[in-house]
C-alpha cells in the first residue's frame, strides 16, 4: 500500500512539473512575442539614428540634384566621446568599493584594486566600454554583459627534442592530452651497483610531441552587446525590474558544444529556420554594418552550422511556492526548444543611457535630437547648391533648327556654339537665392548647440568666440558646453558602471574558487574573493570635466605645499598629515596630469617609520627651562609680529594721504588747465610723491626693527 502511494504520487510530482513546463514554455513565448513587438518599434529608429550617423541619404528630403548631406549626428557623437572616455578613464580606479568600518580599509582597496583589473586589464574595458558609450549616444542604449565564462578552450602544440624532464612536465599536467609522440632512445652503459657488472640499456634522450590542451577559461567576461541583440519587456521601468530581457544571439554548434551542451541536442536546431535573429534586428545589423548583406553559404560540417541561441530572463515561480523568482531559460531554433532551467539570481546585462526617460527601460539619445536638424541642414544645403548651379550654368533658350544642338550641351570652356542666325542662343539668367538660407543655418547651429551642448566655442574652432573674451568669459562658456556631457557621465556612472562592477563583483565571489595572483604597483599581490562582502557601497571617480581637473591640480599643488611646510616643521609623527596622505596627493595630482601608473614616481603604499628610540624624560629643572625659552620663544615672535603691524599700519596710513593728495592736485590741475590754460606736469609731481613714498617706507622699516630690537633686549 506504502508503495502504491509512493508511486502516485511520483506521479503527481511528474505531472506537475510538466503542467510547470507547459506553463513555462506559454509564459516564455508571449513575453518573447510582446517584447519582440516593442522592440521592433524602437528598432526602427535606431536604424534610421545609425543611417544618419553614417552620413548616408536621410529619408524624406528630395535630392534634387545635389546629394549634400549634413553630419551633424556624427560630428556631435565623435566630439562627446573623447570627454566621456577621459572621464572614465583618466584615473586609474574608475570605481571603488567603500568600507564599512576601520578594519574593512584594507579589505575594500584590495578589492577595489582587483575588480578594476578585472575590468581593464583582464577584460578590454576601454573597447568594451568605448562600443557601449557609442551604442548609447547613437542607438538610444548600450548594453555591457558580464558573466562567468566556463567554456572549454582547446590548442594544439608541437614539441621537438624535449628532455626527459620536460616531457614528464608536460604528461602530469591535468590539461593536456597526447595526440602523437616519438621517442628517440640511446644507449647508455651503466654499473650494476648489486653485482657490479657493467649493464648496457636503452633510455630515452629527447621526445617529439604534438598534444592538445584543454582548459576551462574560468573567469568573469565582459562584451558589448549590440542593441538589437537585446529583448526587453514593454511595460519594464528599467532592465533591472523587468520581467523578461532576453539576449538573442547567432552561435555556431561548435561554440554550444564548448558551452557545456550536448552535440546531437544542438545539431538537429541548426541550419535553416534557426540562423536568423528577425528582419527588424537583421536591418538594425545591416544599417550598422552594410556590407553585412553577403550570403555566405552553410557549412556541410555540424561544427560550423549557426543555431538561433537565446538566453530568456523572467520571473516565474518554479518550486511551486506560490512566490516568482528570476529564472534563466536557455532555448535553441527559432521554435523555443528548452535546453535549460535554472534559477538565476543577477541579471547579467547592464545597460547605459545618456538621457534616461523615468519609468522607462529605454530613454533618448543626442541622434534623437540631431536628426530633424541634420535632415533640415541636408535640404537646405541641396537647395543652396543647386541655386548655385543654375546661377553658373544657367539654362540656354535656342531657336529649334538654328542651332547645333550637340555645341549647346557640350559645357566645355571655350568651345564654340554654331547658330545659322545671330541670336539663336539665349541664356535664361537665374538668380543666386541661396544665400537667402544662411540665416537659417545659423538658427540651426543654434538649436544644435541648445540641444547638445556641443559648439564650435567648446570644439575650439571658432577663434573669434574666444579671442576677444575674458578668461572668465571663456571659462564660463566651456562649461556651460561641458554641461550637457557632464550630465550624461554622471548618467552612465550612476547608472550602468556602477551595476557593471557590482555584477563582476558577485560573479567572483560567486564562482571563483581558489586563490588568484595579479599584478598591482609593480608587485604580485594575492587575493582571495571567497571572504569579500558583497554588499559594500561603491564609488564613481569621474573626472567631469579638464577644467574641474586644471582646478583640482591646482588645489592639490597648494596641499602637497602645506603638507610638506608640515612635515619640515612637526616631523613625519606628526597628527595632522602622514607620510602616506603626502604620498596620496601626489599619486592623485600624476593622475589628474595622466599617468595611470603612478608608481613609477611615487611609491604607493609608505613603509612604516622605524620606532624613534625612547628618550629620557627631562628633569624638573630642565623643563622649567625649556618653558622658559618657549615663553622667550613666543614673546620674540609676538615682537615680531607687533613690528610688523606698526609698519604696515604707517605704510597703508602714507598710502591712502597720498592717493588723496595725489587726487587734489589732479583735480587742482585740471582746473588751472581750464580757467588758464596752464599745463601742469603729473608725471613730475608723482616721481616726486613716489620718491618720498619709499623714503617712508624704509623709515617704517628701519623702526620697526629698531622697535623689535628694543623688545629683545627688555626680555
């Protein structure tokens, strides 16, 4: 009886995954149909943004016969991404990680350091980040993906004439697998040492070897993600709370297989009907990329044929508790066919957005602005030109019969017109209206500048906007120019560097197993990501602007000055700056200036100060003495200091009676030179008001000297 309700309700339990599965397969297939649906809207103009990026043909505009097209996308889109790389990239840690309390410092700098290698040593994080930032300002988003890649790598190596030793290297290693090897033997007569008789064997001298290695990578991923690649849900507020994101993507069996997936599985989804994303996606490709467009044929051998891969992301409750959770369902062929489930707790993509919409998963960019004034500029400038054309090659009127008509075709200089009569041929004059327009470029250039920030002011390449003004007029225009960048880097810091390093920093805690060895300061330091706190507050070191750099040069200068007028006077133990705070200055000053290396100059961390040997304490007599020369001390530099008032204090008097003085008699000379037409020499009278001046001046001196001297000797 036991059994037989065992067995029923195994039963239920198989029934009910399979109702599960049903459930799923439903629940995956209208998410992925609604969002192909969304984002096949937005493709469209993200096709048409690259379209004008690329200067090619805006639609709508008749081209009469000039082609002219205006760049005006593309010139803004190339001027912001120098800043917005400098910005990221000009410091050596773009994010560090915050610690809790004392004890948590060096924890936090050990794994600020590593993650950061992760990111743009070990990873190609300027490339990486260079193609999102591009994505975003053209394409409305960009998105990074970061995960733990644990696929098999496979390469084949030749070995001549390799030692004994070596091979035995070579054979122990877990990795490496034999594929043919060849042994060269040689005699060898050796002493017996039991009977000591001479024996002669064959022993190996050299080896010939071709082996295959194998080897996981293990290690977090990074890659850029194309934007039509990308599913997100219609309703979704951002792309970490939506309920479904999906990364499409074309692989071949070969990389599945490398993946972990089972071979004959994967081939029966390759080939035709699975090797496509979807017309929206393949034109947003195309625009991209327009020589993109060749058909290639399909590879005869299962390795090389494409399979429609995805990876689906959505919540659904999957133990039955009643309760949704993040899932990842990897499917294959454009039929969803299930290769796995399992439950998934960070979402691995990240996306960037220069102008986030609130309540959106996908905002604007600067093209979305540019391209109603780039197609306006490319209409004008045709018309302009084609005004141009006609005033110089203006139509000819002829009478029919009278005139070779192949002379009035042939535009060559100097080439005669054969007419029968004269004044067969008459030229119909057209005016040049073309400058008509100018006014209205400008206007555009204006609505441009208004729109994006960017002007030929802040490009530097309008000489006469700067030449004429104040420093700080030129200050103020670049940055109000900087705004508008400034805005999208603190746009892509806050909302997609800092989830990009908090993802890589849960996948090494996640997955990476054993201790890691990396480069820092010259020096290979260990570390082990299994203790880290995965919670920790992090920070975004953006530099937001050269002049914001230029200004906290300049503060750092003024600091390290007082740092070290500190450390002459109280000593390197003193409680106000350490050795190592003086180090940070100048390391963050080389960083500002560009050097990302900053310990070929100075050493990052400051060795500890030997212990100062103890001293005896003074006496009581002795330090009653050495109080009274402090109070001596003191009373001398208050002397000092009373001195030098009183001097000021005749100095500043003696200035402001002249400057009156001075005043008077340029008012009393004008007044002669008008009643009596006297000219009265000022030059004359200010070299002599000047002489008695430092005359003064040096009497305070001489003084106030005398006057300090006089206080010393009453002490």
């Amino acid at each position: 009886m036991a059994e037989k309700e065992k067995k029923m309700s195994a039963e239920d339990a198989d029934k009910e995954q399979a109702y599960r599965d049903e459930q799923l397969t439903a629940v995956l297939k209208a998410e992925m149909e609604d969002a192909k649906d969304f984002i096949h809207q937005v493709g469209e103009e993200r096709a048409e943004s690259t379209e004008y990026y690329l200067g090619n043909e805006p639609e709508g505009t008749s081209t009469l016969q000039s082609y002219y097209v205006s760049t005006d996308v593309r010139d803004t889109v190339l001027f912001m991404l120098p800043s917005i790389m400098r910005t990221f990239f000009g410091t050596k840690k773009v994010v560090e990680f915050v610690p809790k309390n004392a004890e948590d410092i060096a924890a936090s700098e050990q794994q600020t350091n590593y993650i950061n290698y992760i990111v743009q040593e070990k990873n190609p994080g300027f490339k990486i980040l260079y193609d999102v930032f591009k994505d975003a300002l053209v394409r409305k988003t960009g998105y990074v993906k970061a995960f733990w890649d644990d696929s098999m790598s496979a390469s084949t190596h030749e070995y001549t004439d390799i030692t004994p030793i070596q091979y035995q290297g070579l054979i122990m290693d877990p990795d490496v697998e034999i594929i043919s090897e060849s042994v060269k033997m040689e005699s060898v007569t050796m002493m017996n040492p039991e009977t000591g008789e001479e024996v002669t064997q064959e022993q190996p001298v050299s080896y010939d070897l071709t082996i295959r290695r194998v080897k996981a990578k293990n290690q977090v991923c990074i890659e850029s993600i194309p934007p039509e690649e990308v599913l997100v849900a219609r309703h979704a507020r951002s792309l970490a709370e939506s309920s479904y994101v999906a990364h499409r993507m074309i692989k071949s069996v070969s990389d599945l297989v490398a993946m972990g997936y089972d071979i004959e599985e994967i081939e029966q989804y390759a080939g035709a009907g699975g090797s496509y994303l979807d017309p929206q996606a393949y034109e947003e490709q195309e625009a991209r990329n327009p020589f993109d467009n060749m058909v290639y044929p399909d590879r005869d051998d299962a390795a090389g044929k494409d399979v429609l891969y995805m990876e689906h992301y959505l919540f659904f409750d999957l133990d039955g508790d009643g309760i949704d959770e993040r899932v990842r369902v990897c499917t294959a062929g454009e039929s969803l066919n299930i290769l796995s489930v399992e439950p998934f707790d960070d979402l691995p993509i990240v996306s960037f957005c220069p102008d986030p919409e609130p309540h959106t998963a996908i905002g604007s960019c600067p093209a979305d602005y540019l391209k109603p004034i780039q197609a306006a500029k490319s209409q004008i400038m045709r018309d302009t030109l084609d005004s141009l054309g006609h005033a110089i090659f203006p139509r000819m009127g002829i009478v029919e019969g009278q005139v070779n008509i192949d002379d009035v075709l042939n535009t060559d200089i100097g080439q005669p017109i054969r007419m029968r009569a004269p004044g067969m041929v008459q030229p119909f004059s057209v005016p040049f209206v073309g400058k008509e327009a100018f006014p209205v470029l400008g206007y555009l250039d204006e609505s441009k500048e208004n729109r994006t920030g960017v002007s030929k002011a802040s490009a530097g390449l309008n000489a006469d906007a700067l030449q004429s003004s104040t420093k700080a007029a030129v200050a103020a225009t670049m940055s109000g120019a900087q705004g508008r960048i400034e805005l999208i880097c603190r746009h892509f810091a806050e909302g997609g560097m800092k989830e990009l390093f908090k993802l890589v920093n849960s996948l090494v805690i996640k997955h990476q197993d054993a201790q890691d060895v990396f480069r820092l300061n010259n020096e290979f330091v260990p570390v082990d990501p299994r203790y880290w706190d995965s919670d920790k507050d992090m920070v975004v070191n953006v530099g937001l602007s050269k002049s914001n750099d230029e200004e906290k040069m300049a503060t750092l200068i003024n600091l390290s000055a007082k740092q070290e007028q500190i450390l002459q006077l109280l000593g390197p133990n003193n409680p106000l700056v350490s050795l190592q705070q003086y180090a940070n200055t100048l390391s963050r000053y080389l960083e500002l200036s560009g050097f990302k290396d900053t310990t070929n100059f100075v050493n990052a961390q400051v060795p500890p100060m030997p212990p100062q040997p103890q001293q005896q304490q003074p006496s009581a007599e002795e330090m009653l003495a050495q109080a009274e020369m402090q109070k001596a001390q003191v009373s001398a530099q208050k002397a000092m200091i009373d001195a030098e008032t009183d001097r000021m204090k005749i100095i500043m008097d003696d200035d402001r009676n002249r400057d009156i003085e001075e005043a008077q008699i340029r008012l009393k000379a004008a007044e002669l030179q008008a009643k009596y037409g006297t000219q009265v020499n000022i030059a004359e009278i200010n070299a002599i008001m000047e002489r008695d001046r430092e005359i003064i001046r040096e009497a305070a001196k001489i003084n106030a000297q005398g006057l300090f001297t006089d206080d010393q000797t009453q002490q």
